[in-house]
C-alpha cells in the first residue's frame, strides 16, 4: 500500500529576540518543528536547509524554497506578519495583549463590545446597559463604550458592500511592475512612477486615480482644441488670427490657452519626474517631464525675451513658439493614462468574477427551527444553513439534509451540474439549481476553496516570470540612454543641421524624450501574466506562481501518482480470498480491524466493505504502520500483518502457495494485500481503484502535446504495468516509497528533463515541491496542494492539458509584448531623432511622438487582454 506519512502544516511565527532568547532557543530547535515559509511545510531543522536571515532561521523542505526565499525572502515573511505575536499582541484602542481566542457569535456575552476580545466575566470591567451587561478588556475600553454605548452595539455595515471601495480601508497597495513596493494607501510607485493597485483582492474598484485623471483629460482637452485652432488658423481660410490680432496677442493667447494644460493637467507628470531625479529612479515620467518642461519654458522665455535668442532659433526672423505641443503633449499622455488605467482594471477581471460569486447572506437555521438571514461575516463553522434553489452556496460545507444539483462550472470550469446527496461536499460560490437542502458549514470565510482560490490567483498573478529578467536589464539603462540621445541629437541638429539649427535640434530632443517608453517594456511580462493567471482560473487551473506558468510550455515528462490522480481515490474491495484453514471472514474482519487504525485510501476501502457485510471489528492492540509496507499489530492476542509482499518477505511469511491468485487480480490492475496470522498466510484481500473518466482523454491530448508520461506508484509492478497498459503510458515505476518518488525525480532532471509531477497524497508532497512544476489536484490535501505550483481545482487531468495550453498562449502573447516594446522603441527613438531627414525630409513632430508614446502602452494591455479570449 502507498504510505501517506502524515505532514500538518503550521503559519510560521518568528519573533525578534535578544542574544539569550537566541541561546535558548538554539538549544531545543533540534527537537523542534518548522514551518516552510514558502509552502507551508512543518519541516524538521535541517541545518543544510538553513537560511538565517534579520537574526531568524528559518528551515526549508527543498533546495527550491530556498532558492526562491534567499532571492526574495519578503515576499515570503509579509504573510506571517498578520498572525505573529509581534503584530497581533496589542490591540490599538486599549493597548491590551490579545492572547485570547478569537471571539464567536455563541460566547457573545463575554466579548469586549469596544475591541472585540474575548474575556472572562469580570464584576469590577462590566457595565449594565438596557438589561444586560458587558464585560471588558480594560478600563479604557470601558470608559469609550460608557461614552457611545450604541456606538459599539450597532451592527457593523457589510464588509463586501459594493459601496466601498479598497482606499476606504487601510489595504496595502503595490506596483503591477514592481512587486517588491508595498505601501499603506494608495500613491504612485517611486521606481517607475506607474499609479498602485491594491494588494488585496476586492469586488470593489478603486478609481480614484482613474477619476483624477479623466478630469484632467477632459478639461485638458477643451482647452487644447481652441489651442490647436488658434496655432494653425493660418491655415483655416479666413481664420488667419495671427494677422488679425497681432503678433503678441495671438502669442499671448497661446500661452494663456497652453498654461492650465501643462501647469495643471501635466502636474501628477511633472511630480512624478521630480520624484525619479530625486530617487534617482529614471522612468517614463523623467521623459515627459523633461521634454514637456522644455517646450514650455523655451516658449515662457521666447515670449518674454525674444531678442535675447540667436538666430539659429529663429524661423523667417521670427522666434518660434511650442505651447501647442506642449498642450498636446501632456493631453495625449492624458488620454494614455485613461486608456492605460482602464484597460489594467480589465486584466483582473478573473478576480473581480471571482469575487462575485460569494453571496453576501446566508440563511442559519437556529437550534428551535427558525430561519435567520445573517451576513457572511456571522457564518460560523458547524452552523446549518438552508440552500434554496437558485441560491448560492454561501460557504464550504457538507449537505446534511435534501438533495439537488449544483452548476460547479465558475469553480471547476466543468458546465455539467453535479448531483449531490447527503454527506455530499459543496462548495461556496457554486449555484444550486433545483431541489432545497441544509448544508452544514465547515469553512468559512478565507478558508473556503474560493477565498483560497481568489488569494492565489491574486498572489500569481503579481509575482514575477524569469522573462521579466530581460525586460528589466534594458530598463536599467533605457532611460539615462534616452537622455543621452536627446542630447546628441540636439549637438548634431545644431553643429549639421540647416537653418534653423537650434530650433530644429530643440524639436528633434523634445520628440526623443517624449517618444521613448520604457513603460511598454515594463508592462510586457506582468499584464500577460496576470490576464493569463485570471484566465486559468476560469478553468478551474490554479496557477500559484508566474516561473510555473512560463516553465509549463518547457515541461516534456509527466511524472504522475496513480490513486486520486490517474483514479478515483475512492478504490473498493473485489476479492477477498482465504487461504486453507481460514474463512473469507476472518481475513475481512482481521483486515479490517487493523485498517480501521490507518488513513490510507485502501485501507478505508476495506473496513468500509467489512461494515456493508455487517461485521464487528475487533480491537487491536500494538498497532503499527510500516511505511510503505503496510500494517500490523495484535488482534485478539494474536500478531496480525496486512500489507504487500515486502511486509510478508520482511516478516519471513511465506506466500507462495497464494501467488498465483494474487498474480491473476495484479494483471486485472487491482492492488494485492496478504493478511497473514501469527506469522501463517490467511488469505488475500484485493483492491481496485476505478480509472477516472476523463484519464484516457487526458492521457491522449498530453501525448499530443509531446509530453512522456510516467506513473509511480507503491502498487507492484503487475499492477503498476496494468494501469500503464490499459492507459498508454510510456513507462511505470512501481513499489516506490515516498523518498524514492523525490529520488526518481531528481534523477529526470540530471538528465535534463524538464518534470511536472502530479499528485494528491501527502506522501507526494516532496516530489512535488522537487519537480520543476509541481501539479496537486485540489480534491487532494492540503500539505500537497502547497507544495504545488499548479492547482487543478477539480482533480482531472484534463487540466494539465490545459495548463500547458495557457502557458504556451501565455509566453507567446509575452514574447508578442516584449517584441512590439522593443521595436517600438529602437525604432521610434532614431525616427525622433531626426535619421530620416537626410533622405525624406522627415523631423517628427512631437506631438506626433506623443500620440504614438500614449499607443505604445495602450497597445501591450490591450494586447494582453486578447488572452481572456483565448480557448483552452
């Protein structure tokens, strides 16, 4: 039988700690449980598998956790800090320590109304009010609710209220570009200037920014057409204002016309530009800035001071002016920003969806019968809540009364409603379509599989691909090389260019500064990542980090476990057979009664058969599981082992006289196990794990992917080669251990290979974590599905196919991204220049460079956005 070795999983809590907490601590960490900061793992303390990082150790399952904490071990500490004692202890409005348990909706009586905490009734902090009395944490809370008594007794308002919005909370905001820039609130990034999103998921948007600068636009804008109308009226028949109004009239209406716009409209550009020079963090809006600030002030002094300029400025004796391109310019990067920020809230739309999908009651069926309709926030686990068809189901639970068929497809992607009876699971979000029933609340809140499935698809889809790297090494130098260019260009158009040199060169530096983007760049991986996350999920494919995502297209071996990832994982009993001197129920009941003692799958499958046969299973006494063998132990003071022919080889049993039966059940793909008595073969009991339906389809689309296909198993080799026969497989690896899974993985990838690993065990947990893409079923456990990097919420196989699928649409719009972004740059930035006048003439305009900057951006979200469409 496989060995599920058990593996609980822990929040890591680190303290900061002085040099005799250290000691002490040093001390008893060998006989200590840790947990893997980066997936969840309780390890042991491994000093090979150490890193100490601000005076902490912390302890990994993998040299892969490692590698990833040690380049970005934030990343990784953030998480623990909402739970460690450090940040939890103190509660702001009394300054008391919360060490106790969280309060619920049953102990109401001796929660503090003012903080929240739990407490014990205590006469000297208690206040009677309206006939019933509160008990507090401390004086202060007590004097604050003497105060405003209905202050603290009034419900709270709907958390998920669509009227609020992530700024109304104190939520941390991030960079979509730059991960690693965490604030409180939101603000702009100080690397590339970009506006921040909000870090956690919400159904509500945030468009503050987006408000801000649509005003902007739109008054930008009314300003800028007259403008434009004004400067080129030579051009309207009948409308020449230059000769009608005077030369410093018409000169001093564009500058009163160009003045809000670049002053008041391009001020967040001008902000930021001055933040990248004082942080020395170049970006986009140095650009802007630089080359917007140029023509507008050259045209404030040409104004002023017209005769203070060469000639080489001058055009026909006259100083030239470029209020209207300033205008332009900082308008059309205006309507960039709009376009820009409205297409970036279309890429996590997946979440948005998601989020939706939650109701925000539900109604609780009291202990005397009655119905209430309660918000989300006061489910509790264990309460019974009545589904109504139609309804959504509020939270994870099972049914524990009525029947009917629920639409799992916005969880699962599977259109097919499922039946579901009592003892069924069911799952929040999901839709009930026809019959009532009483589900029984087991998660609630962000333990539910959507609240889980929301957090990672919000967490992938702001980590960072390894395809960023290049992006982010041209980055570095793209901007202080563009100024440089400018620069040159201005030289060259004044030391070689014809008359009016100066003016000439000033437009050929303007249009330089003002056409780069570096943004476009630096949007290229991260927008395609998150839209392509978001459309996995859809899927019911749960993609955890963006490496995985790109490293999935790479994938060619499939490494899978065979119970609950090629089968059903609910295998039953179809042979028992009884050896000379034993009955067919001795070996049910003595096999039944040690299992009744293990958690294998297997082991439940026969002590689920022996109750249907009716029999009473007998207590054992010295019970042991052998890992990866099987179990034993003393029954009715006899030594009783079940397992596989390495147990009985192990115990010296001899089985020969029960191999051939044993042999025929093995080629029919079913798991043997003997049972033998006081060291005497008994009998044999068989078991057989139905393939799931969608295997062999899965099986098939993999191969003609181009993917070889493994599976390991602790079965033996007969019927490991069975399950490979029936399916296709390349290759079987039969009677491994759970360390031998990691071992056989590692041995892949020394010869090069490129391994994802499928499971759902426990005991797969180490080869997933190993595997370069680590691939759990969500039907599995948890341990397993942390250490993936790839979830397959429904457990079918089918989605790896569609995982590599994404992937390779993924990394093709990303190379489609970075592609434009490049050429787009290398291109424009010489045209600005000025390298086509020599044979066409050609001085770009910098309004024309603006326009074409504002597309740039534009053009690589919405290019990213295709990805919501794509099928899979």
């Amino acid at each position: 039988m496989d060995d599920h070795t058990h593996h609980s999983h822990a929040d890591a809590s680190h303290r900061h700690e002085n040099d005799s907490d250290r000691s002490n601590r040093t001390r008893a960490e060998a006989d200590m449980p840790f947990t893997d900061p980066v997936c969840g793992m309780k390890v042991a303390a491994d000093p090979d598998k150490k890193i100490e990082y601000e005076g902490i150790n912390y302890y990994f399952c993998s040299t892969r956790c490692m590698d990833k904490f040690r380049a970005d071990p934030l990343a990784y500490i953030h998480k623990e800090t909402a739970s460690s004692p450090a940040s939890s202890s103190t509660h702001t409005c009394c300054g008391m320590h919360h060490d106790a348990e969280p309060c619920t909706a049953t102990d109401n009586r001796h929660v503090d109304p003012v903080c929240g905490m739990k407490v014990e009734p205590d006469p000297s902090k208690s206040i009677d009010y309206e006939g019933k009395t509160y008990y507090f944490c401390s004086q202060s809370c007590m004097a604050k609710f003497k105060e405003n008594p209905r202050k603290y007794l009034q419900p709270k308002p709907e958390a998920s209220s669509a009227a609020e919005t992530p700024a109304s909370k104190k939520v941390m905001y991030t960079c979509p570009m730059h991960p690693q820039i965490q604030q409180i609130g939101p603000g702009n990034c100080p690397i590339c200037g970009m506006a921040l999103e909000p870090m956690e998921a919400s159904a509500a948007q945030d468009t503050t920014e987006l408000r801000d600068m649509t005003r902007r636009f739109q008054i930008s804008l009314a300003l800028t057409v007259p403008l434009l109308a004004v400067s080129m009226s030579e051009f309207i028949p009948g409308l020449n204002l230059h000769h009608r109004m005077g030369i410093n009239a018409f000169n001093w209406l564009q500058a009163i016309l160009a003045t809000p716009v670049v002053l008041w409209g391009g001020w967040p550009f001008f902000v930021r530009g001055w933040a990248s020079f004082r942080t020395w963090n170049l970006n986009m809006f140095t650009l802007i800035a630089i080359g917007t600030a140029a023509a507008q002030f050259f045209s404030y002094f040409a104004l002023l001071f017209p005769a203070a300029l060469p000639d080489a400025f001058k055009v026909n004796g006259m100083v030239p002016l470029y209020f209207e391109a300033a205008a332009v310019i900082v308008t059309l990067v205006l309507l960039g920003q709009v376009l820009e920020l409205r297409a970036r809230s279309r890429t996590n739309s997946a979440i948005k969806s998601l989020l939706e999908l939650a109701p925000n009651t539900a109604l609780r069926i009291n202990p005397d019968g009655s119905e209430q309709e309660i918000h989300l926030d006061q489910v509790h686990a264990g309460d019974r809540l009545r589904v109504k068809p139609g309804g959504k189901i509020p939270v994870d639970g099972e049914i524990v009364d009525g029947h009917s068929n629920i639409d799992e497809s916005m969880i699962t992607g599977e259109p097919i409603p499922v039946e579901k009876q009592i003892g069924d699971k069911a799952t929040a979000g999901t839709v009930n379509q026809t019959g009532s029933f009483v589900l029984r609340a087991e998660k609630v809140g962000a333990d539910t599989l959507l609240a889980r499935i929301i957090q990672m698809v919000n967490e992938a889809g702001r980590s960072r691909a390894p395809i960023q790297k290049l992006a982010d090494k041209v980055s570095g130098w793209f901007v202080p090389a563009v100024v440089l260019i400018a620069v040159a260009a201005f030289l060259a158009w004044a030391i070689f260019g014809p008359s009016p040199a100066l003016a000439n060169g000033l437009v050929a530096a303007v249009s330089v500064l003002i056409i780069a983007c570096p943004c476009a760049l630096g949007l290229a991986t991260p927008i395609s990542i998150m839209v392509g996350v978001g459309r996995g999920a859809t899927e019911g494919v749960l993609i955890k980090d963006a490496e995985a995502l790109e490293l999935m297209e790479k994938v060619d071996t499939l490494v899978v476990d065979k119970t609950g990832t090629l089968t059903e994982g609910k295998p039953k009993v179809q042979n028992v057979i009884a050896a000379d001197g034993f009955t067919e129920t001795d070996v049910l009941i003595n096999a039944a009664s040690l299992d009744a003692l293990s958690e294998h799958p297997l082991a439940a499958a026969i002590v689920n058969h022996a109750k249907e046969q009716g029999l009473e299973l007998k207590t054992v006494e010295q019970f042991e599981s052998v890992t990866g063998q099987g179990v034993r132990g003393r029954i009715s003071g006899k030594s009783v082992s079940l397992g596989n022919m390495s147990l009985m080889q192990k115990e010296g049993i001899d089985v020969s006289a029960l191999q051939n039966e044993a042999q025929s059940l093995r080629e029919l793909a079913q798991t043997v196990m003997f049972l033998s008595i006081e060291g005497t073969p008994a009998g044999i009991v068989s078991v057989a794990d139905p393939i799931k339906p969608s295997t062999r389809e899965a099986i098939q689309q993999l191969h003609a992917a181009g993917l070889r296909i493994v599976v390991v198993t602790g079965d033996n080799a007969t019927t490991a080669a069975a399950v490979a026969r029936q399916l296709g497989l390349d290759d079987f690896k039969a009677e491994v251990l759970p360390q031998d899974k990691l071992e056989y993985l590692k041995a892949l990838q020394q010869e090069g290979r490129i391994v994802a690993m499928a499971g759902d065990g426990v005991n797969d947990a180490p080869a997933l974590a190993q595997a370069n893409v680590g691939i759990a079923m969500g039907t599995g456990t948890d341990v397993a599905m942390n250490s993936a990097r790839i979830v397959l919420v429904k457990g079918d196989l089918r989605g790896i196919a569609k995982a590599r699928l994404l992937s390779q649409h993924t990394m093709k719009n990303i190379r489609q991204n970075l592609f434009f972004a490049f050429i787009y740059n290398f291109a424009g930035v010489p045209i600005a220049a000025g390298v086509l006048y020599p044979w066409f003439g050609l001085l770009l305009s910098p309004m024309i460079a603006s326009a074409a900057m504002s597309f740039s951006s534009v053009s690589v979200i919405g290019n990213a956005l295709r990805l919501r469409n794509k099928s899979l």
